[in-house]
C-alpha cells in the first residue's frame, strides 16, 4: 500500500519503471505507462550495484555495532546520521568545521 502511494505522488504516469520482482511491486503497471520487472542474479547485482551493497552492509553494522537496538521511533535519525556521514567521508579533517557551518548556516541566513 505505501509503495503504490509513493507511485503515485511522485512518478509521472508516462514514467517506464524498472524494479526487481518484489511482490510489493505487483500492482504498478496500472500506474505507469511501463512496468518492467527484472530479477536479478547474484553475479550481475555485485557487477551493477556493488557500493549499494557496501553502503546497505555498512549500515547493519553501524545500527548494530552502536546503537544495538533500534527503534522505529528513532530510525529516521540513523539513517539521515549515516548518511550525512557517508555522504561526507572524504572530508577528513574538514568534517568537524563542516557540520559547524551545516548548523548555523540557516540560522546566520535568517538574519542576513
């Protein structure tokens, strides 16, 4: 059910859509204008997505190495946390002084 309403809030209904052979993903085809569904084989989803799968591995271990438990409550927090990260690990030294900037940004703009 909330994929469908994902569907149709935010894909164009002229849209091809390409998705695996989940079963969530059964009663699109009356939304789009194509819906092609492709099962993949272990060999070519390491060939085509192999930082996906790196990214998806590290954050099992990120919510279980640190947090141990996590609830639906918080989750979205972990994940925009890891992201953030991911998104910033070539930063290095720069992080720090990045988030800094990231945090008073808006507030140094509304007074501007």
């Amino acid at each position: 059910d909330s994929v469908e309403r994902f569907v149709q809030k935010t894909i164009d209904r002229e849209s091809v859509l390409f998705t695996d052979k989940n079963p969530a993903y059964i009663n699109l085809e009356k939304m789009v204008e194509s819906h092609i569904q492709i099962k993949s084989s272990k060999d070519s989803t390491k060939a085509n997505l192999p930082w996906v799968h790196v990214a998806i591995s590290n954050l099992k271990k990120n919510l279980l190495g640190i947090y141990h438990m996590v609830s639906e409550k918080h989750l979205q927090n972990y994940l925009n946390e890891f992201v953030y990260k991911l998104n910033r690990r070539y930063f290095g030294e720069q992080l720090f002084n990045r988030l800094i900037i990231a945090s008073v940004y808006p507030y140094v703009q509304h007074y501007e």
